[in-house]
C-alpha cells in the first residue's frame, strides 16, 4: 500500500541522508543530477555546494528546483519524498559560515548512519576547483511531498 509520508518521517529522511537528485530546467528541458547535500532545518532550507558550470548557469537563469531524496529497502518498501523550491547563491562570509555548516552537518550524518570518521570535505565530496572558490548556494524550500510503501 502506498501512502503519504507524514511531516515528521519526512524530516526524519531529509535530517538522516545527503545524496539527493537535483532537478532543474536548462533551455527548456529538463536535468537530474546527484548531489550531495545538508538539510539545514534552523533555515528550512538544503546546503549545496558545486563548481562553476552547467547546473549553476541553468539555475541561475530558472532559480525554480526540486530534490528528490528516497531510501529504497526493496521494490514493496521505500520512502521517496520531493523538495520544490528556490535557487538561492550565497557569497563571502555568509557562503563560508553555510559551507562550514554543510561540512559538519554532512560528517555528522555519515558517521551516524555510516559509522565512518571523516576529517576533510573531499572525502566526501570530490568537486575540485583549482585555486576556484566553491559556488554555495541553499534550496529555499517551498513545499516538500512524499510517498511510501511498506508491505
């Protein structure tokens, strides 16, 4: 039977991972792409970080996203849910603080859920940039659905 996800299993799954697909509209098709990512609930809001390219010049231009986010047990038991919302870059002061805040929280849910140790963000991350500051930016949620089946 599948059913709607309640409020809280829904913070339980968006608090408890951090690869989700990103999707978003560039020249008028659509792209989904995995990211890593930290819900920040104080801010309602996803932490992303990314270098310059594609996915940013897209949202950039259509600032309107989603995140889709699901754990998948079997095909008759998974939680899926769907974030709509708002592209928002961030920069200076205010990017370093939500990056250090995506890097803390990201190695807080791997060690949880993971039971690894990890000290540097690209053990987790494999964006390189090359002299490049990160491009940080949040998704401003909107509205978040979800479904579940369960036998």
């Amino acid at each position: 039977m599948i059913k709607n996800l309640e409020e809280k299993e829904i913070k339980f799954i968006l608090e408890n991972n951090y690869i989700g697909h990103l999707s978003y509209i560039y020249k008028d098709k659509p792209y989904v792409v995995p990211i890593t990512y930290y819900y920040d609930q104080d801010n309602n809001a996803i932490i992303c970080y990314s270098g310059e390219g594609h996915k940013i010049t897209a949202m950039r231009k259509n600032n309107a996203v989603s995140l889709q986010v699901a754990e998948i047990s079997t095909v008759n038991n998974w939680k899926s849910l769907l974030v709509h919302g708002k592209f928002e870059q961030h920069f200076g002061s205010n990017a370093k603080a939500y990056l250090h805040a995506f890097s803390l929280g990201v190695k807080d849910v791997i060690m949880e859920k993971e039971h690894i140790k990890l000290d540097y963000i690209s053990e987790f991350s494999s964006k390189i940039y090359k002299g490049d500051n990160p491009i940080v930016y949040l998704i401003k949620i909107k509205e978040i659905t979800g479904k579940k089946r369960l036998k």
